[in-house]
C-alpha cells in the first residue's frame, strides 16, 4: 500500500544516505502514515482514512467535516 496521506497528499520523499567512508546508498523516507476511523456527522457514519501525523492535526484544527468536504471534491471515495 502506498503511504500517502488523504488529507495533505504527503508521499515518500527519496534521497541518499551518505556512511562515514562517504559511500552514498538510496534511500526512501517514509511519511509518518496511520489509518484513522473518525465519525463524520454530516455523512452520518464513520470514515477510515490513511493521514499522516500531520494530516491529524490538521483535522483537529479544520474539523473533519470540512476535511472529508475536500476529500469529496477532489474525487476520492471516502
């Protein structure tokens, strides 16, 4: 499954790791991505979403109901 938060889009960002010897390596870092099950009044039911550690503050500040309207309106199924 892929680690992208619903709410703010966050994918894995990717880069090298640099060793002491200076080897460089690839490397590939994750977002901090959760599912969460919130209770949506407006929809009437409860809603599981993939956020990342930022995407829940987020709902904490914008609340979920207006959160889940752009989830909506971008297309996604919620």
């Amino acid at each position: 499954m892929s680690a992208v938060c619903q709410v703010l889009g966050t994918s894995p960002g990717f880069g090298r790791s640099i060793s002491h010897s200076r080897v460089r390596a690839r490397r590939r870092v994750e977002s901090n991505v959760q599912h969460k099950r919130h209770w949506v009044p407006s929809l009437g039911r409860h809603v599981r979403l993939r956020v990342s550690a930022q995407g829940i503050r987020t709902i904490d500040r914008r609340g979920i109901d207006a959160v889940v309207a752009g989830i909506i309106a971008r297309g996604e199924k919620v």
